[in-house]
C-alpha cells in the first residue's frame, strides 16, 4: 500500500489509521518506514491515527478532533505537556494509568499448569497429495496464578496466547501437561466431572459483538449461566442475580429486556463481565477484554476490572498485546513467542529492566514507538 501510495512521488502522503491493526513491533517497522521515506523524498505525512503513543513520537503537529470539530492545535511538546481543551485532557487523561491492586502476602495457588502442550495438525499441498505437519502452539508452557494476582500473558498475534488460555481452562484439549485448578487434577476430568467447577472460572472475549448471542435478552444472557450451573433458587432468585451482577458491572439494573444490538462495544464488554461475575467465580480468563474498544473506554473497563478484583478477590489470566494495559492491571507477566514463554517477572521488573531482545522489542514499541 505504501509503495503504491509512493507510485506517483507524492508531496503530501495522507495515512489512515495505517498500523491500528497491525502487532506493535511490526506497528514500530512501519512508522519507521513512513518516517525514513518522509526524509528521503521530503515529503509531509498527514498521519490519521487514535494512538497517542504514535502521535507523540512521529508527529511534529497535532489536531485534536472530535465531532467532527478541531478542538485544539499546537506542536506536539507542548500540546502533550499543557493540554488547553478539555477534550484533549480527556483524551490524555484515558490513557491506561495506574497499577495492579496490592497483592496480599503469601497468597495460595489458585491455577496452575506443568508443562502443558498443545499442537495442532495442519493440512498442506492439495486434495491429491497432501502432507500433514505439526504446529506447537502451545509448547510444554508451565504457569502458576495466586489468589487475587493477575497475571499477564503478552506476545504478538499468533504466539499462543489464547490457546494457552483455553487449554488451561480445558476449553479446548492440550496434548499434554497437567492443570491443577484450586489444588484439583483438571486436566483429564470428562465433561460431566468438570461442570462442578465450570462457574467458579469464567471467561471474556475480546470481541464483544460476537460474544453475546444477538437473539436473547440481556436478561436471558446472563441467567443462562445460572440455570446451567444450578445457581439461584427460583427465577426471583436468579433476576436478583442477574440484575446485581449487572450494578456490579456499572450498568444499570433495568435493562435486562434489552437486546445486545441496543448496546456500544463498552457496554457489551460490561455485559460480558457481568455474565461472568453473575456465577460468582474465583477465577477469570480475560482474553483482550479491552482491545476492541476505544481508550477511554478501554481506561474504565480496566477501572471496572481491577475494583471487582479488590471486591471480590478475583484472580485473573489477563492475555493482552498491550503492554501499557498490561502494566496497568497485571502483578506478574509473561511474555510468549512462537509457543513458548521468554521471559516472565513482576510486570514492573519486565517492562523497566527487559533481559530478552524480544522483550525489548515489545517494550520500546509499546512505549517509544519508532524513536
Ligand atoms: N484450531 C486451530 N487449528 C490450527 N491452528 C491453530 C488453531 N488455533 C490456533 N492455531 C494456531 O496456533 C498458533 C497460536 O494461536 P493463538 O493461540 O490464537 O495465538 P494468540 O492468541 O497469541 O494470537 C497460531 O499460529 C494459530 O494460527
Ligand atoms: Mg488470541
């Protein structure tokens, strides 16, 4: 895309959004690309972006848009030091900030996992003359999670992540290892044998438009779990369940007869944490919850989920690809690559002091972007 846009030596090159949906080490390649090309043919860059990271470090001048209206325009220094809108402030303010809940000493094990494996069986060639290889999702990957902490597991797209997750979760079957749920042998449980300890761990997806079933109520959304689970006594029972899981997410309590679709992406997401929270579990697997949402929504869900923490002494396996809500949220992190986990610590020791050059690559691109 860009060699096209270059096609025809262009003296002003306008990009859109042009890494939002790429992983950030490639995102920092890409900058640089558009920044060295910007020298060589001297032209200006019109760059269209929501990151302010990227703003930050890639732009001379900045405006601030909303509805459609410039809100405020100045160098990018001063503009990022002395905001004068309040729309700026805002937008500056919802960056991800603050840190994990403190941690209580001595915690026990509520998850862990040894050694655990996953491979998928891939199909190559043609129908006539196919071969079959083996990819190593997930490669003999050891964890353990306390009580109350999160934990982060980070790594571009691809690395592992959400198959780790599923396979500790026994969503999906490892090949191999063992997973140990409140000091309980989980791994070769049936169906039946596990369903018992279904509600006390939970999950949320990233993507919370396909997550929740666009025909049922919000109402039916959230008692579905309860009925499954045998929890509540009676349907009133249940629609107090149903409606203080709801309070606890930040959402009001009437809208049990609404519809998914009546809902904006933050709110789903607070829909699907409170049909998590409804079952009352110790346990959450939060799969990036807030990388489909806009930063300052992004900013309360991270509030929202570190004050049901600390309410509910929650433990959560937090799978992200950003660092800065990583450092936000998380006790310890993990950093995966190509099925296996390079580096792990206390989110504060990995993210200041990185001993990987993968780590490293993730940190200055998360943080610096292109410097
Ligand atoms: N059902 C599947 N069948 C085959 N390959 C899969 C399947 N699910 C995931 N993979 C592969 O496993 C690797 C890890 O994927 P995933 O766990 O989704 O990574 P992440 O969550 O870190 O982006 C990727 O190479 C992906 O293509
Ligand atoms: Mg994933």
């Amino acid at each position: 895309m860009i060699a096209m846009a270059l096609a025809n030596k262009p003296d002003v090159l306008i990009a859109d959004e042009p890494t939002t949906a790429l992983d950030v080490t490639v995102q920092a390649q890409i900058l640089g690309l558009i920044r060295k090309l910007q020298l060589d043919l001297g032209m200006a860059v019109i760059l269209i972006t929501h990151d302010l990271t990227v703003v930050r470090h890639f732009s001379d001048y900045v405006y601030v848009m909303s509805e459609g209206v410039v809100r405020e325009h100045n160098k990018t220094q001063p503009l990022f030091a002395d905001p004068q809108h309040t729309y700026t402030r805002k937008l500056l303010a919802s960056e991800p900030s603050g840190e994990a809940n403190p941690l209580p000493e001595g915690g026990e094990t509520i998850l862990e996992g040894r050694d655990v494996r996953v491979a998928f069986t891939l199909k190559t060639g043609t129908f006539f003359n196919s071969s079959y290889s083996q990819l190593v999702a997930v490669n003999d990957l050891s964890i353990t999670l306390k009580k109350q902490e999160t934990l982060g597991l980070v790594g571009e797209s691809g690395s592992g992540k959400t198959t780790f997750g599923q396979a500790l979760m026994r969503l999906i079957h490892a090949d191999g290892g063992t997973v140990l749920f409140d000091d309980k042998h989980i791994e070769g449980l049936t169906r039946e044998q596990i369903r018992p300890l279904r509600s006390r761990m939970q999950v949320v997806f990233q993507d919370p438009f396909s997550s929740l079933n666009p025909r049922m109520t919000i109402g039916q959304i959230i008692e579905e779990g309860l009925i499954v689970n045998g929890i509540g006594s009676s349907g009133k029972d249940r629609d107090g369940r149903v409606r203080d899981a709801l309070v606890s997410s930040g959402l009001p309590g009437s809208i049990t007869h609404r519809f998914p679709h009546e809902f904006s992406g933050g709110q789903r997401q607070r829909i699907a944490i409170a049909r998590a929270v409804a079952l009352e579990p110790e346990f959450i697997l939060l799969d990036e919850p807030t990388s489909a949402l806009d930063l300052s929504v992004q900013a309360q869900i991270i509030e929202l989920l570190r004050t049901l923490q600390r309410e509910r002494g929650l433990s959560y396996l937090f799978i992200s690809h950003d660092l800065k809500v990583v450092r936000a949220l998380c006790h310890r992190v993990c950093v995966m690559q190509h099925g296996t986990i390079v580096e792990q610590g206390p989110v504060r020791d990995v993210l200041e002091n990185p001993q990987t050059e993968y780590t490293k690559r993730l940190v200055k691109a998360a943080f610096e972007v292109a410097a």
